[in-house]
C-alpha cells in the first residue's frame, strides 16, 4: 500500500482561481496597526488589542514584538504601559508593515533582490514581473495607516487601479502615426 503525498496547499479565491497573498502574520499585523491607528494617542496592552481585534493573545505579543523592534510600534514598560505607534499614522505605510513582518515583497523569485532563479538564462518574463513586483509595491506604499482608518468603498478600486500602469507597446494606431513623416510629435502621441 502507497501513501498517498498530499499537494502543497494553495490559496483558492472564491470562484476558484489561485490568489496572491501576503502572509497571515502581515495581515493581523495590519488589523493591529490599523487598530492602534484609529485611537493614536491611547496605549494599549496586548490582551486589550487580542480582545479589540479578536486576535489570539499569543499571536498579538508575537506581532507587536516584531513591530516594535523593527521601529512601527513604540513599547512603554510598567503598570500605566503598552504599545502605540511610533510615528504618525500617515507615515506609516502597507509596505512598511509587510516588509517589517514579511521581509521584501516578491511575487516571484526573480522579484527579489539578490535572488536568482534557475530559469534566469533563458527566462524571457523576469523583467516583467519585475514590473509588476514594482507596481504592486508601490500601490501599497501608497496606502497609509489613515487610509486603513477609514474604510474604502468599494467602488473606489479605481484609485487603487490607476497606481498600477505598466509600459505597454503601442497600439498598431500609435505606430502608425510614428511612422508617418510631417506627423507632428504632440500628434503622435495620442
């Protein structure tokens, strides 16, 4: 009798497709510093925030250690102590919680600096995703905690869709007109 192997566990969306994640470790630690944010002037023990956000206490200590030492949370010691930002919360950004609590963001292993991928050679994609690591980093660079604060509608996605543009080719119109001679370059393009 052969044991079955099971498959590596994958993140399935609601209709069924694969979804990019960040990790359940960045995500608390959002849900905390969002937390944090909304009353920024208050100390909080970590079992008021694990109660507030309903996160266990265990997971909560684990997440603002890490938050405080890597300088997003400031932590005061004594009876009247706890945690609070240690800046303000419009400084304070998506990217730099993940990267605090993740590492570098990548999509891919090419994405990551310093990070070589066996297919690297012969790979005709990896500037791409590079691109696209890029854009994502920077849409959520753009996010602050304030913004968290604040819930977003969910017809706004369209600001969120902007920040993401990518460097296409032109469209067969656009190279038509750049290759016509007496075109002017206002002209070109649109």
């Amino acid at each position: 009798m052969t044991e079955k192997k099971e498959s590596p566990q994958r993140s399935i969306g609601p209709k069924g497709d694969v979804m990019l994640r960040i990790s359940k470790l960045a995500d608390y630690g959002t849900v905390i510093m969002t937390f944090l944010a909304s009353k920024p002037d208050a100390l909080y023990a970590a079992k008021d925030i694990a109660e507030a956000t309903h996160i266990t206490l265990p997971t909560v200590s684990k997440i603002l250690k890490i938050l405080a030492n890597g300088g997003l949370l400031q932590s005061i010691r004594g009876a009247k102590g706890g945690y609070s930002l240690a800046r303000p919360a419009e400084e304070i950004t998506i990217t730099q919680i993940i990267k605090v609590l993740d590492g570098d963001l990548a999509l891919t292993e090419c994405s990551q600096h310093g990070e070589h991928c066996v297919l690297e050679p012969h790979c005709l994609i990896s500037n791409n995703w590079q691109l696209i690591n890029h854009a994502i980093y920077q849409a959520l660079d753009e996010i602050s905690l304030v913004d968290m604060v604040r819930p977003m509608p969910h017809n706004n996605l369209q600001t969120t869709s902007q920040t993401i543009k990518f460097v296409t080719r032109p469209t067969s119109q656009q190279t038509t007109k750049q290759n016509q001679p007496g075109v002017k370059d206002d002209e070109r393009s649109t």
